[in-house]
C-alpha cells in the first residue's frame, strides 16, 4: 500500500506541476492536499498509536482541510 501511495503521489505532483501561471496555485494547491491524506493514510495503517502519532495524524488532518478546498483560489 505504500509504494502504491507513493508512486500515486509522485503521479500526481508530476503531472500537476506544469500549466500555465494562471493554473499553477491551483494545481501546487491540489498537491498540498495530496500530500497530507498520504501520510494519513501511512500513519492509520500502524498496528499502535501513541500520543506521538495521534499528533502527527491530528496535524495532517489539519494540513487536509486546509488545502481541500481549492474552489477558494478562484
């Protein structure tokens, strides 16, 4: 699952990457929102969560919302 995440991602951010100057923060956008369901994802699949990684799955969700919505950068 997480080489299959990984190879996901790079995809994703490779082909986002170009586009015109108009369409690059919504594509950099649509990236910074990638990132952060990955490690979500990678952090869930633990087999124990301690403080520590409840924390670092809380941030991410963060970093998630954040980005989401990119109907905002219009």
């Amino acid at each position: 699952m997480n080489e299959k995440t990984r190879y996901l991602v790079g995809v994703v951010t490779l082909s986002l990457r170009g586009g015109s100057p108009v369409q690059r923060p919504i594509l950099n956008h649509a990236i910074e929102c990638k990132l952060p369901s990955k490690e979500f994802g990678l952090y869930a699949c633990y087999e124990s969560h301690d403080d520590a990684i409840c924390s670092y799955m809380q941030d991410t969700l963060h970093r998630f919302h954040t980005f989401k919505d990119i109907s905002s950068l219009r």
